[in-house]
C-alpha cells in the first residue's frame, strides 16, 4: 500500500492522493487575470495525477505583486477568470488551491524572462512603491517605505476579502505565502524587521501580522475550506529566522486556524548558505512535524515515486509538493505511481491516455 498514492484528509476535506503541485509564478497575467496559459497550465497537472494542484502566489493587492505580470485575487474579474480554471482541475479529479500572499519589499520587480535583470520596475514603466515592516531594501531592489498601523490593517482586509474570493471562485484550499522573503517572511525575520511597535521586536510581535492574516482567512474560509501556510524553515542567514522559530509560530497558526504547513526555505536575504541537493529541505519539515505535532508538506528537490515514498515513510512529512519536477513532467502523478507498481494506478489515468500505460 502506498502512502504517497494513498488519501489525505485535511479538515474533513479529503484530497486523492498527496503529490501536490506546489506554486509556481508565471509572470504571464495583465492586470492580475489569469488568462488561457493558466488554464492549461493547471489543468494539465490534474490530468498527470496530481492530487492537489496549488496555483501560484497570487497578489491580495496590486502592490503585492512581485512583478506587474503575476496573478491576483483583489477584485471580482479575477475571481471569475479563475473559477474555469479551478472547473477544470476538479473535472480531471484533483482539488485545487490559491497562494494569497503580498511580496513587501520584493515587490514592482522584472519578471525573469522580461530580459531587463532583476531589479525594480521604475514607476514610468508600470512599477510601483514597495511597502515593507521597516525602510530596509533587498539587495539590488528600491528601498520600501515601512508600514504604518493603517496600512497593516489594510492588508489584513485585503487577505480577508481575497479569501472569499477564492472561495467563491471554487478553490478548495487557501494557502498563506509566508515565505520565501515576501511581506509576512519580512515581518517574522529579525533581519528585515526593525520594528520598535507591537509588530517589531518579539517573537510574539514578529508573528502579530501573520496570526492575524491566518485568522482573516480562517474566516473567510469558513469552517470546510483547509488553510494551508507555506514557511521559510530558514533564512539560511546568521541571525535570521530558523526552524526552531517556525515550529512555535506554525504552532500559533494552527491555534488560529491554520491546518497544514507547507515548509520551504529561504528567499528572504541575497547571500544566502545553502547546502543544496535532494530533498534539502525535509529536515526542515521533519522538525515542524516532529516538535510541533502538525500536518506538513515537504518540498524542494523532490523528483522521483521512490524518493516521495520514502520521505512519507519515514514520517518525515504527511504529504508531497513538487515543482520544477511537474514542469518537466506534466504526468508526474502517472509516472511516480506506475514507477511504484501502484495496483490501482489505471484509475488515476484520463481515459483517454489509458493506452500509453507502460505496465
């Protein structure tokens, strides 16, 4: 019996199996609406067997772009671009979910294939002001302004309101981005928060905006929809945010309503020491569900069945998130299970691929 093509259940919501697709930005959307590439894109990954497929970081406002060509979730015509696409991924037999997230300081940036680097966007060009916990830039990008009260009530509304929309779009799982360097990261790591206020400081302060968000999305979600948080288990940085931190705040979260943490690396500083190859970052995983008791997924470098399998069994992790591995294999899903002898396999197969089985 598989683990890995085994059901998981979250919140009394059960997904098919747990090799999920985790969120990748394609830098392809106009004014924050996904358009035909996201459609096939996603659904594609469905159809390869995935069990839940999570669509990328997706903007609560449009300041919270990474880039002017990421998707968002802050009005109604967003909502209803992504309700086919969400249709889509249910008609192939996997559940969907939506990142929300705000990217601070790292926000108004060129998307990588716009051959411009990787600096801010200038405001005659599209670009914007960035927003932050504290007036501290990142390495090579345009200085944020910090925050005031206002401003971090607004964007507690904002994930709020993105929260119904998501549901109202049909996605069955909302995913806090908390990762990767982006404004919630900014605000937990003592490197780029210098806050004096009741959000700097503490642990308890650094943690303030994240619980609150998790709460507005609880929320909205209401009592069904699973709500995921995606972590940075580290900064890979002295001084900066760690693993030991991440399993006490994850444990707030799940006090505030979050149900599974899905636990990366990262992103927050330039210079970051990594130690990088397979599986690097299911320590990290590991510990949050080991010290902490929660729900997690693993991710990072994870490219095989045998190698998925072996992180489940090990009780490193309740569920799997690749990514660059879907992107070179569309039909990841079909090809772990059957590379694993899976006996029902077939069952995972569209009808109409039934005849390219290899066994």
């Amino acid at each position: 019996m598989s683990i890995l093509f085994s059901p998981l259940t979250v919140r009394e919501f059960e997904v098919r199996n747990r090799l999920w697709v985790a969120p990748m930005c394609m830098y392809s959307a106009e004014h924050g609406v996904p358009n035909d590439w996201h459609h096939v894109h996603l659904a594609q990954f469905a159809s390869g067997g995935a069990g839940l497929v999570i669509a990328e970081a997706s903007a609560v406002v449009p300041d919270g772009r990474i880039s002017p060509r990421d998707t968002g979730m802050w009005n109604d015509e967003q909502r209803d671009a992504w309700a086919p696409i969400v249709a889509a991924i249910h008609a192939r037999g996997a559940a969907a979910g939506i990142q929300l997230a705000h990217a601070g300081r790292k926000a108004s940036t060129w998307w990588p294939f716009a051959g411009r680097g990787h600096g801010s966007v200038d405001v005659d060009e599209g670009g914007w002001e960035t927003d932050a916990p504290s007036a501290v830039p990142f390495e090579g990008i345009a200085a944020p302004a910090a925050l005031d009260a206002a401003g971090i009530d607004e964007i507690v509304e904002a994930f709020g309101a993105a929260a119904r929309r998501s549901v109202e779009a049909g996605f069955d799982v909302l995913e806090v981005h908390a990762a990767h360097g982006y404004l919630l990261h900014q605000f937990l790591s003592p490197l780029s928060n210098l806050r004096e206020d009741e959000y700097g400081g503490s642990l308890e302060n650094r943690a303030r905006l994240l619980l609150r968000v998790v709460r507005a999305v609880r929320d909205a979600a209401g009592p069904a929809a699973p709500v995921f948080v995606r972590f940075s288990g580290t900064d890979w940085a002295e001084g900066g945010w760690g693993v030991e931190e991440t399993t006490t705040v994850a444990a707030w979260a799940a006090d505030a309503g979050a149900d599974l943490f899905d636990i990366s690396s990262g992103g927050l500083v330039a210079h970051q020491q990594i130690a990088i190859g397979p599986g690097y970052q299911v320590p990290l995983a590991e510990h949050v569900r080991r010290e902490a008791g929660l729900p997690v997924a693993a991710v990072g470098l994870i490219t095989g069945g045998a190698q998925a399998e072996s992180i489940l069994e090990s009780g490193s992790a309740d569920a799997i998130l690749a990514a660059r591995e879907w992107l070179r294999d569309p039909h990841f899903g079909l090809r772990a299970a059957e590379d694993l002898g899976i006996d029902d396999a077939a069952a995972l197969w569209p009808p109409q691929y039934i005849r390219a089985r290899r066994r």
